[in-house]
C-alpha cells in the first residue's frame, strides 16, 4: 500500500471525508501541515474536493513569523489554492489574563478562527497536522499533569463532527521521507526547540528516555489513546444510563437525582454520573476535576438535609434523600443580562458572586512595604487604597461603562470594546463582576485593573481584591 493509500484508507475507516467537501486546511508551514497539504492536494480530484488554506500569524517570532507566512502563501500560489494570512497577535496581558499557557492561548484562538473562516467560506471540513508523535506526546503530558481516562484518550480523529486529523496514524518521520520524495520544502519553527514548554521537554527529554525501554513506545502510547478512547464512550453509556435510573425530574437548569440511588452507584460510575449531572445543568465543555467531583461525593454521602455547596457555579443542594443540581450561572444568567447583578461591599468582604459561583474577597494590607512583583494577576489585584473611596459596590457591566485598562498608558476604553478585544463572547459578559468605586471601576474581575488605581512607588495602604473558584458550604 502507498504512502497516500494508507493516509486515504485511514480517512475512510474514520468517515473523515465525502466527495464534494470544502477543506479547510490550517497551514502553518512546518513539515506535518506541509504533508496534509501535499496529500489533500493530491487527492482533490478524486474526491472533487475544494480546498482553501489558512495561516496564522501569531507575531511571536518576528521576522521568522514573517518568513513563514510568505512561504505558505507561495507554496499555495503554486498549488492554486486560495490562502488567506491570519494576523493573530497574542498580547501576553490577555494570556495570564485567562490562566493559560502562551501556546494553550494561541491554539484556542486560532480554533476560534478556524471555525469563523470556515462558517464565512462555506468549508464542510477543517483540516489539522496532528500526527502520530503528537498523540503520544500528548498522553505523557496529560499523564504528567494528572489526567483521567478522558484526558488519556487524546487528540481525537474527528472533533465535532467537522475538525479532521488525517496524520493521526502516521509517524513524523514517514511525513518527513514523504517529503524528500516529493522534493517538499518547509519551515522550521524556532520555538519548537524552546524548553520553556512543557510539549517541548517531553518530545525532546522524556519521549528518547521511554524509546530506551520500548522503542515502539510511540505506536504503544497512540494506541494506548484509542483504547482508552473506546472504553470512556462505553463507560460514559453506562454512566448516562445509571443516570437515567436515579433521575427524578430536570428543568432547564436543575437536575434532581436519588440521593440513595447515586450512593448505592459503585464509586468510579458515581463520579462519572456527578460529572454527568453537572453537564447536563450547565453545558459545560469542561467538567470539574477530581478533586472537586471527590468534595460533591462526600457532600452527598456525609451532609445534613437543607446543606449546599458550590462548585463552579453549581449549585448542590441535599434535600432530605433528594440531590438537586442547579446552575447559578444560567439560572440567573437572563436576569443579569436583563436587569444587572448589583451588591454593596465593604473593606474586609467575603462574597459570592452569584452569576458564576466564585467568591470575591476584598482586604486591605498596611504597615508592609507593598511587593511590586505581585501587583496583578488575572485573579489576584493589588491597588493603591488611597487613589479611591472604599464605599465599592460589586456589580455586573453596564452600557457605556469605561475605565482605564492597565498596559494602555492610561488611556480610557469602552468595557464593551475591551470585552470584544479579548474575543470574550457576549453571553459571557454580564458573568464578568466589576469593584466599582465612586471614581469609577477599579477591577473588571479576573481580566484587568485600572490604571489609575495601580500601585506606585509612593503607595502606602493596599486594597487586595481576589476571585477564587472555590467549594462553599453552607
């Protein structure tokens, strides 16, 4: 079988492709994007596909960023296949903003793109390099930073229906030979060799170290994935099914289940079947993790009838031999977007903020010579207590507001366009919490201080403002 008829055998075993579909291909330039696109070119004519590339330029490299796109943009020049150029410029406040890592913050937004690009040019299907190395590479690192059997599976082959990874199955190495053979140039990204990240250190430390073991440890860690791929859609079967069994009623945002039910539940379908409610009331892509789902365990089994508990804005509440699970965040997500969410604070406060669950506590340090390293973080502000009055009201945005976001040399902005600038969906904004003061917002909770209220040399008191994401109970 040739190189291309197994990529293409691949593609049918996973019902990645049909005949008339518009591709997307993101192309970044490097050997794996290079081959996808070779391949798909190559196979355009059988399939009647169209294809259209897109590159993103992130502007973290400079010139070498510059060079890349140039080269995409020719290689699809001599392809004749149309190629747009991407500027997505990642500013480092908005990525410790949101509390990801630099290349965790650039792959989001260039998915959030993809999915824009392919709606505006009628794409069916968009395209990525992922390859076998980038599979196993993928597993270690969920392993390192503890994950269960839903992080282990992976990358998938096939991700909403529409995102496809026809590499899945192919080794970096065969992509390179296929290049040679085809007389294929690419680039070579710099930061691939940057030990700052984590991919980075287990492709070039940890990945050699385990081939000394298992040279096949590669193929071993993919196929490790597929299994426990397989085995998480027959346990989340089995999870949903016991769910059904102890449910008792569910409205938009509320599920009510068997508390007697759920403990009778061996403990690993438990925790699965706790995960599954609070999906069901929230939407939630993301589940809480162990430790958060292990608190809910305990509260269900040890708990007094009447007791409740928060976790992500969920809302768990035991009533007599009843569990009801309710989202906060959609219960009062109309009435915030409708009406605002406002409450008066003063110095020292400990509040939830209830459009999302997380707590806000607000003190004030003195008589300490202020630590200029930690004065702000996506979660954690510090301010110069003396630039404002401390009669604060905590509340959702409003129209017209403005401040002055810090890094902006003390320009004002509209919270509407700074909201639209850190690509921040409009359903979420009414979820944001505000610390206003008299002379006007001095935090837009977990995203960005005021400039005017930052501590200087000359501070002297400093108000501390922190958002936790925490466990309450009551």
């Amino acid at each position: 079988m040739t190189f291309i008829s197994h990529i293409e055998t691949f593609m049918i075993m996973q019902q990645m492709l049909e005949k008339d579909d518009h591709v997307l291909i993101s192309v970044s330039g490097g050997p794996d994007s290079v081959a996808l696109l070779s391949l798909l070119h190559t196979m355009r004519e059988k399939w009647n596909l169209t294809l259209s590339v897109v590159h993103f330029d992130h502007g973290l490299r400079g010139r070498e960023s510059d060079e890349d796109a140039r080269f995409v943009a020719c290689l699809c020049e001599e392809l004749g296949i149309p190629c747009s150029v991407e500027s997505l410029y990642v500013q480092m406040a908005d990525v410790q903003t949101l509390g990801s890592g630099l290349q965790a913050y650039a792959r989001n937004m260039r998915y959030q793109h993809l999915f824009r690009i392919a709606v505006e040019t009628g794409a069916t299907k968009i395209a990525t390099g992922h390859t076998l190395d980038d599979q196993a590479e993928t597993v270690v690192m969920r392993m390192v930073r503890g994950a269960g059997t839903a992080g282990l599976c992976g990358i998938p082959a096939i991700r909403e229906s529409h995102i496809i990874r026809p590499l899945l199955r192919t080794r970096r190495e065969t992509l390179l030979a296929y290049l040679q053979e085809q007389g294929l140039h690419y680039r070579v990204d710099s930061s691939n060799q940057k030990f700052m990240y984590l991919r980075n250190r287990i492709r070039h430390e940890i990945m050699p170290l385990l081939k000394q073991y298992n040279p096949n440890v590669t193929r071993t860690l993919a196929r490790q994935a597929e299994i426990t791929c397989e085995e998480e859609v027959y346990l989340n079967q089995l999870a949903w099914a016991a769910l059904a069994n102890i449910q008792k009623h569910q409205m938009s945002n509320t599920l009510s289940v068997c508390r007697g039910g759920c403990l009778n539940l061996p403990l690993a379908m438990r925790r699965r079947v706790i995960r599954l409610a609070i999906q069901s009331v929230t939407e939630m892509r993301v589940v809480p993790g162990f430790d958060a789902v292990d608190t809910i365990v305990r509260h269900i089994s040890k708990s007094r009838s009447g007791s409740e508990m928060i976790v992500h804005g969920v809302s768990i509440i035991r009533e007599y031999e009843h569990i009801h699970f309710s989202s906060i965040q959609r219960a009062l997500a109309s009435t915030v977007d409708n009406h605002g969410f406002s409450q008066e604070l003063s110095v020292p406060a400990r509040v939830l903020w209830p459009p999302t669950g997380q707590i806000l506590e607000v003190s004030q340090e003195t008589g300490i010579q202020p630590d200029r390293k930690r004065e702000s973080s996506p979660h954690l502000a510090r301010f110069d207590a003396d630039t404002f009055d401390h009669s604060l009201i905590l509340r959702s945005w409003q129209k017209g507001d403005r401040f002055y976001p810090l890094g902006m040399s003390g320009k004002r902005k509209k919270l509407q366009d700074f909201f639209s600038d850190i690509k921040l969906p409009i359903s979420q904004r009414s979820m944001v919490p505000l610390l206003v003061a008299p002379e006007g917002i001095v935090w837009v909770g977990g995203y960005r201080m005021d400039h005017r209220f930052r501590m200087t040399e000359t501070t002297q008191r400093v108000l501390v403002a922190q958002l936790s994401q925490e466990s309450k109970s009551v």
